[in-house]
C-alpha cells in the first residue's frame, strides 16, 4: 500500500470526509442551478449557439452524474414481521 493509499483509507475513515463529501454536492448543486437558471433565460439563449447550448446540456448530465458518486449509497432498512405489523392483533 502506497502512502495515496493510505492517505485515502485513513480519510474515508474519518467523519469529515462524509462533510467534505457534503460540501461538495452543495458545490456541484449550486452550479447545476445556475447553470439551469442560465439556460431559462431567453437572452441567454438567443446569444449562444447552438453547439454551445448542447454543451451546457452535457455540462448539466456531466455535473449530476459527478453529484451522484458523491451521494451515499441508499440502503433500505431491515424490516422484520414484528416491525411490518407491529403489536397489532390480526385474529
């Protein structure tokens, strides 16, 4: 293991990583916005061309697909029958 490696590990480790992880989706979702709010404006627009505006849609697929290796993996909860139906009497 090298010492990148090792650096990494150690990081992933720690809790600050989860808000370093945070930060940078607030980061990635703020220039989705303005970009998308770039892209609603008519001026805007009827400035650039074609090709450029193509670009900016590529650019807002490429910043959610970044945001999303960022986000944590989503697991569904263990539910047990008793946590299904509760203390409710069914007889």
């Amino acid at each position: 293991m090298n010492l990148h490696t090792f650096a990494i590990a150690k990081m992933k480790e720690d809790c600050t990583v989860e808000k370093r992880f945070q930060s940078i989706i607030q980061t990635l979702d703020t220039a989705y916005r303005c970009l998308e709010d770039l892209m609603d404006d008519p001026i805007f627009l009827d400035t650039i061309h074609g090709d450029q505006e193509l670009a900016l849609d590529q650019a807002l697929e490429l910043i959610d697909n970044i945001k999303y290796s960022f986000e944590p993996e989503y697991t569904l909860p263990l539910v047990t029958e008793s946590d299904r139906f509760g203390n409710a009497d069914v007889s």
